[in-house]
C-alpha cells in the first residue's frame, strides 16, 4: 500500500506561484530523497495563517531534527506565497486536481467523499522519499454524523496537528 501511495504522488504535477514566478513541481523535485512535512490547508484565513506562522518559526528546528522540507497542500487556487512567510521555508502547493488528498485518502482507508476531504481534512503527513512515515489527522473527523462544515470553525480548526506534535515525533524517531 505504501508503494501505491508513492507511485500515485509521482505522477502528480504541481504548478504554483514561488518567489514571483510560476512554477511547476513534480515528485522528484519536492519529495525524492527528502524527508518532509506536509499539511492540509482548508481556507486561506487568519487561523490558517497563524497556524503556517508557527510551523515557519520552528523551521530551522524541524530541519536539525531531521525534515528537508515543508509543504503546505490545499485544494483552492489561491495557494501561493502566504504574506510575510518566507518561500524559503514554506512552498504552498495547489492540488486542483485533487491528486494528493486522493492518494492520501486511499493510503489512510478515509471514508469522506473526495471534495470534503479537500476541502476540509484536516491532516499532516511526514514522508520519506515520498513513502508515508507517520500520518496525524484531526480526531474532529472520526466523530459520528459531524458535518464537515464544523472544521470551518475556529475551535476546531487543526484539532490535534501542530507544530509540537511533530518534533515530538522526530526527536523520538531521529535519523
């Protein structure tokens, strides 16, 4: 299963806006050979921003504990640059063609139509040289007959993900 979620993200293409230009990214030049952080953004809006902000902070601790990158993934086309957060630290990465949140949801067994995940999960993957190492959801979801419109709300949104959680993670895992 793990080799099926890589050989779907090597087929995807992402083309977004980087230090003014537009670019396009492909499996070998944001995943191959790296481990990485990537999480889902749901809406561009203050929480989301916030919650970029402290990831962008601990950055350079992320990397001495073993990540090369982070990426942020969302569905919207407004994905780009994201203000005052450096585009050294943070490549915000569309996924229009939902081919991302879809290889990710058959990775994880998840049960939300595609369009809600996209939309709405909330998630963060560490992948290693594209192979899932450790996949965090929002327990939000696993609730029963929840709408997903409650993530749009403050309170719950990124329930459980942050910056913490994951140098917990490397610290007990370093390689």
């Amino acid at each position: 299963m793990t080799s099926d979620f890589q050989t779907n993200i090597k087929q995807i293409e992402f083309t977004t806006n980087f230090q003014d230009c537009i670019a396009t990214y492909n499996f070998e030049n944001l995943f191959a050979d790296q481990r990485t952080l990537v999480f889902s953004l749901t809406v561009l809006d203050t929480p989301s921003r916030e919650y970029i902000k402290h990831f962008a902070k601990e950055y350079e601790n992320l990397k001495q504990l073993g990540l090369d990158k982070i990426y942020t993934i969302g569905s919207d086309a407004f994905l780009g640059p994201w203000g005052n957060i450096s585009s050294d630290t943070i490549l915000s990465l569309p996924d229009k063609n939902l081919q991302f949140v879809t290889a990710l949801a058959n990775y994880t067994n998840s049960q939300s139509s595609l369009s809600d995940a996209a939309r709405h999960w909330q998630y963060m993957i560490i992948l290693n040289n594209g192979i899932p190492e450790k996949v965090w959801e929002s327990p939000v979801k696993y609730k029963k007959n929840l709408p997903m419109d409650i993530l749009k709300r403050k309170k719950y949104r990124f329930n459980g993900l942050n910056v913490d959680i994951v140098k917990k993670y490397l610290i007990d895992n370093l390689q």
